[in-house]
C-alpha cells in the first residue's frame, strides 16, 4: 500500500470579486491522517494558501452542498463543465470584514484523486493510533 497518495490539479481561483484566474492546487493524502486531505495552491511557485481538508466533506461536495463554517463545498456547473465549487474565508481583518476566495475544480479530476484515496484507506477503515499520539505528548511534558 503506497503511503501517500498526491495529484496537482490546475484550478481557477476567485478571490475577494476578481475574475478567475488559473493557480496548481497540490493534493496530498497520507494514509497516516486518513480523514485529511492538504491542498496547497501556489501560482508562480509561490504558495498562495495551505489548507487542510476534510476527506468526507471533499467526496460529499461533489454531490451537494457542504459546511457551515470557514470552508463550504458544492458542485457547480458553468457551461459543460463540471466543477467542485470549494470557498474559503479567511481570518477577521483589523478593520472588520474577512478575506474570502472561492476556488473551482474540475470534478472528474477531484472525484478520481478521492478515488485514489479511499483505494489507499476505505471510508470505515480509517485507524487513529490515540495510545500513540498521547503517550508522545505526555512524554513531551
């Protein structure tokens, strides 16, 4: 079983009212955080944000909307095309309001690295070694 599993995706970024615009979105999944997906957006080698994504929320944004909070998934067609429709809100700014961008992938693309995914950890599956995680902290003091 390959530990990781990744997969860079052109997407089309949206932020705070401008018009699209393509950036890389780095997708990884480590089989050792198996409810988590990072996504890294960069553009010009330059990282632009690093999220970290919950799995099942990703695979049920391809169906239909989801999220409350700071991170909301739908798909969304334009055109012929399909996409997964993923908004971001950024923290509070000093003078009020948030930052907010809103990026667009192309479904097939983001259903097939899911895919990937539930290959390398199948929903149900998934393994938290807690005895491991706390012994590490309570050693760290």
């Amino acid at each position: 079983m390959n530990p990781l599993v990744h997969s860079t995706l052109v997407v089309q970024l949206q932020a705070d009212g401008t018009e699209r615009c393509p950036v890389l979105a780095h997708l990884s999944y480590d089989v050792r955080d198996p409810f988590a997906v990072t996504a890294v957006f960069s553009h010009d080698g330059r990282v632009l944000a690093r999220w970290r994504l919950d799995r099942d929320m990703l695979t049920e944004g391809l169906r239909g909307p989801v999220g409350v909070g700071d991170v909301r998934f739908r798909p969304s067609t334009t055109g012929m095309w399909e996409e997964l429709r993923m908004e971001f809100l950024g923290d509070p700014q000093p003078g009020g309001g948030r930052r907010h961008a809103v990026v667009f992938a192309w479904a097939p693309a983001m259903a097939a690295f899911l895919r990937q995914t539930r290959n390398a950890v199948p929903p149900g599956s998934e393994e938290v070694h807690v005895d491991g995680f706390l012994a590490e902290v309570l050693a760290r003091g």
